[in-house]
C-alpha cells in the first residue's frame, strides 16, 4: 500500500507531551477533514499509549517516547507508541479490562480497552527489558465519505 | 437564601472549582482530563473530601473537553473513599464521549449520573 504522508517524533517521557502528542496527531490528519468523532477516537486511543509509556514503561522517569504516524493511500491511518522502556511480561493480561499494575495509583486498567473500542485494531509487541510498541490503526471514514461525494 | 453556597473556590489554576453545600460538595473540572492533569486534581479534591462532613460528592464535567482513562480512575477512586464513610458520589453534565467512556467502565453501577 502507497503512503500518503508520515511522520516520527520523538520527546521526552514527560506528563505534559500527553496533550502535546494529542494535538500533533490531530495536525498530522486535520487536512483529512476527519468527523470530530474520529478525531476524538485517534486523539484519546494515542493519548492512553502514550500515558502507558510514560507511567508504565518508564515508570514516571526518563527516556524518550516515539510517535510514528503513517497514513497510507486508502486513509488507513497507523500510528506506533515506541517506548524503550520496562517491557510488558504478559500483554493478554495487560490488555484484560480493569487489569492494571498500578491500582494503589489509581489506574483503573482501562486504557487498552477504550484503545480497543476508539480504534479498529491494536497490536501490542513487548520485550521485557527492552520496551513496548503498541500499533494504534483505523480507517478514517471521513475522507471516504468525500471522495463518493466528489466523484 | 437556603441555595446560597457555604464556600466557593477556584483551583490555582482553575482547572477546578467547587461548591459546598450543607453536605454535598459540587466541584466542576474544566478541560483536559488526562493523567498529567489528574495529578494535581485529585490532591485538591482529597483536601476537599478530608473534611467529613462531605458525604456527597457530585461532579460537573460540563467544561470537560478531553478525558481518557485518567478520569475514570480519579471518579472511582473519590467513590471508593465517600463509600467508607457512607457517602456517594453523582456526575452531571458527561458529554456523550465521557459518558461513552464512563460505560465502558461500568461506572454507572456504582454512581449515580445526574442529568
Ligand atoms: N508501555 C508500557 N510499558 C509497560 N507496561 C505497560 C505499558 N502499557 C501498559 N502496560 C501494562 O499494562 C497494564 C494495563 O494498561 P492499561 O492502560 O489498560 O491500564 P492502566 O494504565 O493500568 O490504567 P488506566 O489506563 O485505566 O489508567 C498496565 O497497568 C501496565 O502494567
Ligand atoms: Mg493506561
């Protein structure tokens, strides 16, 4: 499949690049025309990996976090949450709802479930040790709306 | 003069503000409600909900434009610490994406949502 546009960042574990990651992939497909819904989807599933980085796989310290945005000519958007991080020993676990490592924290072990509701599909690879990719996709709908209406 | 609220406050950063009273405690977030600004969130409501007359914590969410898993996290958390001293806890104003979040986590078996 031919890419249409792409795009990698990388910036530091750090509380405040939630909202920041969240308005660079809003950049990356606003000339898409998304409906708002599908805006809201892709900005809270990115928001909850890159919040699993942060808190889980550098466990609130340091170490860089990776954005990688792909969208490919049929609007299939793909987005990797790149983290070099502690890794995740059992990821079915990990992904069962309410299922989390940080309760006395107040995680309520949700996040990869509303990632699984918000996006078409989620693909988890983990090494223990070395860090954790977790590929967000969807079909933006939108921009296929469009292209009936034009032709 | 009954309605007329015992103490008003505004959040340093206004991400948060409140409204007491008699037992209930009103507190409105506004904006984005994720992990990062959770934090400091949650430290205000706990100073708040220290003092034990609070037995009703009900939260405005209308001037919440973002929330992911955070928010469910910090709603059940202040439930958890009303439920042992016999309180609860209510939501009011959920947009249709926190409402749809909320759901998920079956958040509404345990609180209750006002309209
Ligand atoms: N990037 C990561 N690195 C290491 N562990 C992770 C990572 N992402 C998730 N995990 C593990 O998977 C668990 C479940 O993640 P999930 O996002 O579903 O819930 P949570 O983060 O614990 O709570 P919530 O997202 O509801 O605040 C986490 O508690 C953590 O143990
Ligand atoms: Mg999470």
């Amino acid at each position: 499949m031919r890419i249409k546009n792409e795009m990698r960042l990388d910036f530091p574990a750090a509380g405040k690049n939630e909202s920041f990651a969240r308005l660079v992939i809003s950049a990356f497909i606003l000339p898409l025309n998304p409906t708002l819904e599908e805006l809201s989807d892709v900005k809270t599933a990115v928001s909850e990996a890159v919040t699993n980085a942060i808190v889980h796989g550098y466990e609130g310290g340091e170490g860089t976090v990776r954005l990688h945005a792909t969208l490919f000519e049929d609007d299939l958007l793909r987005v990797d949450v790149i983290d070099a991080g502690r890794g995740i020993e059992n990821i079915e676990m990990a992904r069962t709802p309410f299922f989390t490592t940080c309760a006395d924290d107040e995680r309520s072990g949700m996040g990869f479930t509303v990632m699984e509701s918000f996006m078409d599909a989620v693909q988890v690879t983990s090494k223990v040790g070395r860090g954790t990719t977790v590929r967000l996709e969807k079909r933006l709908r939108a921009c296929e709306e469009q292209a009936a209406r034009r032709a | 003069m009954e309605s007329f609220p015992e103490h008003c406050g505004e959040g340093n950063d206004s991400m948060l503000s409140y409204e007491k009273h008699r037992d209930r405690l009103t507190v409105r977030l506004a904006g984005e409600l994720d992990h990062e600004r959770v934090g400091p969130i949650r430290a205000e409501l706990d100073a708040l909900i220290a003092d034990p007359r609070v037995k009703h914590l009900v939260f405005d969410l209308t001037g919440v434009s973002f929330m992911d898993s955070s928010g469910i996290g910090l709603v059940i958390g202040r439930y958890k610490a009303l439920a042992r001293r016999g309180g609860r806890v209510s939501v009011a104003g959920a947009t249709p994406r926190v409402d749809k979040i909320f759901s998920m986590a079956g958040l509404y078996s345990i609180i209750e949502k006002l309209a």
